[in-house]
C-alpha cells in the first residue's frame, strides 16, 4: 500500500466534504475523525475495496457511513446504490438511526429492512440497510433491484463471513455486479477471513491492527473466581446490591439462562430486564428502545446485543458466562468504554471457566485481575 493510501485526515474539512454531509457530521456530534476514520474514509471515497480492522467504539460505524454518503452526493442522485449488511437486527436499525442523522441535510434517502418491516421504501431510497437473509429475500424475489448497487458494506465482516451467514452473503455478492466496490468492518478480522475476502474483493487496501492491541484501555477488567456454576447467581445478587451505575449488561451464553437469571432477579425483587434473538421482533425492539432510552438499567442478553450497540450510559458489563469464542469477548466488553469513555468488565469464572480466562488473557495479551473486595472504588459511574 502506499504512503498516500494512508494518510491521516485529521479534520472532516481536510477531507474536503460536501457541507450538508458537514453538517450533519457536526450536528450528529462527531467533532473531530477517529483514529479508523482519519485512514479509512479517504480511500473508500476514492472507491477502493477495503478491509478495515479497529477497536470496538472507534467509530467503525461512521467511516463507513461518512464515506458511502460522500460518494452519494458527488454523483448524480441514484437509487438502491449502496447496501450495507448487518448480522443483527439492532445493528442494522442503529446503522440506518445513524445514517438519518447524517443524511439530514441532503436529499439523500435511506431504509432498513428486516424481517417484518415492509419491502416498499426500495422504490426511492439510496441507501439499503439490513440483515443477509432478509435482503438476500428480497433480492431472490426482485423487489430489492440490484443493477445500481455500486458499493457494498459488510459491517462486523467476521461474524457476517462465519456460520449461518457466510452462504447467504455469498449469494448476494455472486448476483451484484462484478464491479461492486466492497468495504469489510470489524473490530476482529481472523485470517480465514481475511483468505476469504481474496475471493471477492479486488486488490483491498488492508487496515489491520494487531490482536494484542485490541482490548481497550479504558476499560477495567476484572474477574470473580467461584466454586460451582450454581454460586453465579447469589455473586450475581450481592454485586446487584453493591454497585450503583447509570447502566449495565450481563451477557449469558443461552436464551434459556437469559431467561431464567432475569425471572429469578425479577422474583427477589430486583429490577431487570431480558433480551435474546428468540423473542419477538417487535418486544426485541421494545426492549431495545427502553434501554436505549434509560428506562431499563440492567439488561440480561445473549451475544445478540455484542456487537456494534452503542449506548452511551453502559458503564458496566458482566459476563455471567465467558464467551464461547474468544473473538466475542472484546465485543461484549467493547459495550462500555466507548468513544474512548471509560467502563468496566466483571468476569464470572467457575472451576470449569479457568482455561477460558486464560485463553482469553493469551490471546489479548492482558491481565485480568481478581475483583477488590472494594467493589464501588473500582467501578467507573
């Protein structure tokens, strides 16, 4: 890659901007580019393929956005031009939430589509926002058109390259264009991913950083070791009574323990909410919109809720279950600290967890210290 490839933008006016997408950069609250977005934008609008790996709440979200909105208004008006693929509801509606934001003072339109929402706003918008099986639904059934698609954004790219995704993205991709310019996002990009992205993308400008650098500075972590399984839920109460934050998330590993941890706080009194992808849209959203607005404080979930949710008031995440892959703990953690803010992380480790603990310390590079006996003067409020 060259020199210029990577310069460093320092402010939204050196990347010389459209000033309605300026302005809603500075309305939305953006000051100043983030770390990815001072190298990533600048080659997306020059319409290079891109593999850009950053630090969850680095602002992955707005590079993207900012770029595919500048080509946008540098082109003659065109619909259905840019698509951008989400692994999750929530994420594709926050991205399409953003997207509004900074489109506000242009002529630009854009819509998200997931399951239950209708299909007719593909006749005037110029940005597509959703989830693999859906689009790719809509494709198949030729009311999405795919003939204008000039971009194509795999937003969390590892999770949408892995497991129940990969075919479904795999089809959409082999039906647009062959021209189709492609960025890749994520805060991790294992190297089968990489491999993979070789297969479809055209000479990719690879913005990398080492795995050893991703666990955030700002937040603490810390970990509580317990006898049994079964001495999660009293540690899980006595924490509960302990800590006062403006808002947190406890990350489970199943539906059915979502469900059950939240139905026995709830029983004793304490105030708690659940989410997880086998609840009905409409109550996911209901909960989301709740907690997003400070009406939930404490939200039990599954990893539906890991990647890419920013919500500004999380000062706390508990992992009642470490992660099951050891990619996914920087994205629940990565729910605090976000924006360079500071947070916490508060690990439960049953005997049976020790070994993940200390492939999750190896493959970060970090030390996870035991919890203080003086809880509040480590917890960031």
């Amino acid at each position: 890659m060259s020199k210029n490839e990577l310069k460093k933008y320092k402010s939204f006016s050196e990347l010389e901007l459209n000033d309605k997408l300026l302005k809603g950069i500075y309305a939305y609250g953006f000051e100043k580019p983030s770390n990815i977005q001072e190298i990533a934008i600048h080659p997306i609008i020059n319409r290079k393929d891109v593999i850009a790996q950053s630090q969850s709440g680095t602002g992955k979200t707005g590079s993207f956005l900012i770029s595919v909105i500048e080509i946008l208004l540098r082109k003659l008006s065109i619909k259905n031009q840019v698509l951008i693929l989400a692994p999750t509801r929530e994420l594709a509606i926050q991205i399409n939430t953003v997207t509004c934001e900074l489109i506000r003072y242009t002529n630009l339109k854009s819509a998200v589509f997931i399951g239950g929402t209708s299909s007719t706003k593909f006749i005037d918008n110029n940005i597509s926002i959703g989830t693999p099986g859906r689009i790719f639904d809509l494709i198949k059934k030729r009311i999405l058109p795919v003939e204008n698609i000039e971009i194509l954004v795999l937003d969390e790219a590892d999770e949408m390259l892995s497991r129940g995704f990969k075919d479904q993205v795999y089809n959409i991709l082999k039906i647009l264009r062959s021209d189709c310019q492609v960025a890749l996002f994520s805060a991790t990009m294992p190297k089968d991913i990489l491999q993979l992205s070789e297969t479809f993308m055209k000479e990719p400008l690879k913005i990398l950083i080492q795995k050893e650098a991703l666990t955030l500075d700002g937040i603490r972590q810390y970990y509580i070791p317990m006898e049994k399984e079964s001495h999660k839920l009293d540690t899980l109460y006595d924490l509960y009574k302990l800590i006062k934050v403006t808002q947190c998330i406890i990350y489970t590993n199943s539906k059915k323990k979502t469900e059950s941890v939240a139905e026995s706080l709830n029983n004793d009194g304490f105030a708690v909410s659940c989410m997880h992808g086998g609840m009905e849209q409409n109550l996911r959203k209901q909960v989301m919109d709740d907690f997003r607005h400070g009406q939930i404080k404490i939200l039990i979930t599954t990893d539906i809720l890991s990647r890419g949710i920013d919500i500004q008031q999380i000062s706390l995440v508990i992992n009642y279950d470490l992660p099951k892959e050891t990619e996914t703990y920087i994205h629940r953690i990565g729910r605090s600290g976000r924006f360079g803010r500071k947070g916490t992380a508060i690990n439960f480790v049953s005997q049976y967890d020790i070994t993940t603990l200390k492939a999750i310390e190896r493959f970060y590079d970090t030390a996870i210290q035991p919890l203080p006996s003086d809880v509040q003067s480590v917890i960031i409020t």
